[in-house]
C-alpha cells in the first residue's frame, strides 16, 4: 500500500534538494520528480535518472512506485543485484505496482525465465508511465519464443504510446511488427523433441596451417549447404543472410527490416522465412531470418548467428579444437557434464537483456555491464566510463594512443592501457590491456549504460561453455 504521507513529502521536498543551492535564496520550482524520472528514462539519460531516483527512494521508502522507479534505473544502468532489491522492495510495498513488475519482467526475461517474466508482464502493461515498452517487452519475448501470432497482438498495441523514441525508432518498430505479422500462423524455431546435441565443425582461419580457427561454421538451408555463418554474440537478430546467397536458394523475401546493430548504424535488410536449416545432426524449421546486402557481411561470410538464434540452446565453443557443440535448451547437464571441474577457471553469471553481458570490477572498482562480443578482437572499455571512474587515478604517461576496430566493425581511434586487476566472476587478471573507445553507440542500441565489451584476446584463452538455462559462461582451461 502506497504512503500518501510520503508522497506528499517527496514533492515537496526532493526538487528543492537537488537544486542545492545554485539560486541562493531563491527555491526552484521543477515537475514532478516522478515525471522527471519518467523523461529522463524514456530518453536514456542514465546518470540523470540514476540521481533523481535514488534521492526519491531515499525521501520516500514506503513509496512503492519511488522504490520502482529507481530499480528501473539502475537496471538501466546495468546494476542488476541492487534493481532487483529495489523492484522486490516496491512489490513488498505494492504487489500491483506495473512499474515493478516492469523491471522484474525484464530482469527475469534476461535470465531466460520466461514463465515468471510472462507473469510480471502481464501486470506491467498496467503501467501509466511505460506502458508501450512494456507491450514492446512483452511482444519481443513472445516472439522470442516463436510464437509470433501472440507476440503480435501484444506489440502491436505499442507504437502509439512509444512516440517520444523518435521517428526512426517507431519506424523500426512498425516495420518489426510487419516482420511478427508475416511469421504469425506456425510456431517458428520448431526443434525435434528428440533432439540432444550436435557437433559441428568451425571454419579453418585464412592463411593458417588449419590450427587456428574462425567463430564461423557451415550449414544446410533447403537442403543445399550454405556458408559460412559467422557467430556473433553481440548481435541481437536471430539469423541473417546474405542477398546473394538468398537469391541462389531462392528465398522469398518480404518487407522491409531495421536490424539493430550495436556499435554500427542499423542495418536495413528484408524479412524471410527459411523452411529448413540443417546444422550437424540439428534439423529445424521454420526459421525466420533477414536478408541484408552482400556489403554489410565483413570477411566473405554467406551469414550471421546471433544470440536471438543461440540462446535457445545451451552451447559450447572450443576455439583450441575447432568444434561448436549444440545441445538442448533444457538440458544443462549436456553441457556441465563435458567440463573437467578441475580445469574450470570461472562460472561467470550471465544477463541476456537483450545481450549477453557480465558484470567486471576493473582496479578494484564497482562491478560494471560488460558486454560478451566474440567478434572484437580486443577488450574495450567505454571512453566517458574510464575518464569519470580510471583516469583521475593513473599516472601520467600510463594510457598511450592506439587504433582499434570497435564494436560493429568500425575502426576508432581510441586509447590503451593496462589495468592493474580485471574481476569477471572468480577469474582474476592482472596487466589486462584494454582499449578506450566511445560505446554510446552500443548503448544507444540496447538503450543500457554499457561499461565495457569482453572480446576475444581473454575469451579465447578458454573453452566457452554457454549454459543459457541458467544462464552463465563457464571458462575452462584447454
């Protein structure tokens, strides 16, 4: 049950407190602080969201939508444990607040449980204040799950309340219902029930002698072998392809799509729907994927896997051996059963909101988001992050100039330097260089404050054993 009393004390008390005393002895008037919160969550602006809602959940803690307000904005800012003691406080308080419910929706659909996240959905879309994100929310994890005729008479109730995202956004958006809209009928992503796991080969690395590997593989689509498909983590899309090899399957294409790229400007490509796709002993259809020009696939590649596709599977990855391993969703122990215990070096929890990131403290600091890309080459560190966190603390002469391909493939001038302890879990690294790069452009994509990106220079150094039913990364040593 929500405090009038300490409403009432809110409004009138936290705008004077965070206008200080810039004016002297003038006292500002401001909106509403619930409003404020609102404005600043729907256009990103983390920091500013993160300040006002928590000097409200300080002056109000038996306000329920206060204590939600402030769970939505550090789960905005990527600080998990702590929005989920404040959502679970506000539904302590309100068991009916939707804005609660909206964050728990999120928190519980980014550990892939999607039973409970149905449930604080369904209570959400009550939201005054978010109520079309949280039709988008809703919609997107019902598509997730390839029931495409759901997700689409849920979504399609959200662009009329989601205008302040700009244009370009709500075009995306009517243009990913159209996508929901030619798939409903069938359930998609269907997987033989007696389906365990498969095996597949990855791709040789050009201009080696067959020892070192590539995260790309071969595939079956229509019965015709197709490739090879590069596997990206940091790509939300399920799978897509590429215009030339759409045409030699003779693939019908439909539509028009804005395919989210983190890192990248969007791309813009066709819907399409693959009858059939083979990889190793899996056989699946009803595969819904995205055609996009030959020119936006790097390095030859016919195709791009993303976690869309991957996370309804448990995976491992063994860069060393050049082996991909699928198994059933449902079944971690598929997965746990294969790693020596003795050679595990970290059991890193996991985040799929919407991609798979991990919390890492860098020189003892607080835990931040970092992102999982098995596509960069290098570990990155967000440019605003290391100068308001790092910086102030090093040496002068310790961060050098440095040239890096980024997220999306896009080579930025950046800085490099060498953090004394990298924290991911229970594995600890020492003199771990990283690149400081600009990642609001990531950030704008998932709309989360992003610290970081995990690449290839540590993951590498490990089999990757992706357990998504939990979901966590288990680093093993080869």
């Amino acid at each position: 049950m929500k405090s009038i009393g300490f409403r009432l004390i809110t409004l009138l008390a936290v705008p004077v407190f965070l206008c200080g005393l810039s004016s002297g002895a003038e006292i500002a008037v401001t909106e509403d602080p619930f409003d404020e919160i609102e404005r600043a969550l729907k256009t990103d602006s983390f920091e500013e969201a993160l300040i006002l809602s928590e000097s409200l959940a300080a002056f109000s803690p038996l306000d329920a939508e206060a204590q939600a307000l402030y769970g939505l904005a550090l789960l905005r800012s990527g600080r998990y444990r702590e929005a989920e003691l404040a959502l679970l406080a506000a539904l302590g308080l309100d068991e009916k607040c939707a804005e609660a419910h909206l964050g728990m929706g999120r928190l519980a659909a980014g550990m892939n449980r999607r039973d409970r996240a149905v449930l604080h959905f369904r209570e959400a879309i009550k939201s005054g204040r978010f109520r079309g994100e949280a039709f988008w929310c809703f919609g997107a994890l019902l598509a997730d799950s390839g029931d495409f005729s759901a997700a689409l008479q849920v979504a399609e109730a959200a662009p009329g309340q989601l205008d302040y995202l700009g244009d370009n956004a709500l075009t995306a958006i009517r243009r990913r219902l159209e996508f929901y809209r030619f798939l409903a009928g069938e359930p998609c992503f269907q997987i033989p029930a007696s389906f365990q796991k498969t095996t597949v080969d990855l791709m040789p690395r050009a201009g080696t002698s067959g020892d070192e590997f590539e995260t790309s593989f071969m595939m079956s689509i229509n019965g015709e072998e197709s490739g090879p498909f590069r596997i990206s983590t940091a790509f939300t899309e399920y799978l897509v392809v590429s215009s030339s090899l759409a045409d030699r399957l003779g693939l019908q294409r439909f539509g028009s799509l804005s395919i989210p790229h983190p890192g990248a400007d969007a791309i813009t490509g066709e819907g399409t729907l693959i009858e059939s796709l083979e990889i190793g002993g899996l056989k699946m259809s009803r595969v819904p994927a995205a055609v996009v020009a030959d020119s936006d696939l790097a390095g030859g590649a016919q195709g791009i896997v993303g976690i869309g596709f991957l996370k309804r599977f448990n995976f491992s990855l063994d860069i060393s051996e050049g082996t991909l391993q699928l198994t059933r969703g449902d079944r971690p122990d598929l997965i746990l059963l294969k790693i020596n215990p003795e050679r595990a070096a970290a059991r890193v929890p996991l985040y799929l909101g919407p991609l798979p990131a991990t919390l890492v403290s860098v020189n003892g600091l607080e835990d931040s988001l970092f992102v999982i890309d098995l596509e960069s080459e290098t570990t990155i560190i967000d440019s605003s992050w290391f100068d308001a966190q790092i910086a102030p603390g090093l040496p002068r002469g310790t961060v050098a100039e440095a040239t890096a391909v980024g997220p999306g493939g896009v080579m930025q001038e950046g800085r490099l330097f060498s953090a004394n302890k990298f924290k991911m879990s229970g594995l600890e690294l020492s003199d771990q260089p990283l690149v400081v790069l600009d990642l609001s452009r990531v950030e704008k994509g998932v709309r989360q404050r992003v610290a970081g990106i995990i690449g290839r220079d540590i993951l590498n150094r490990f089999r990757l054993h992706f357990s998504l039913s939990q979901p966590e990364m288990i680093l093993e040593i080869p």
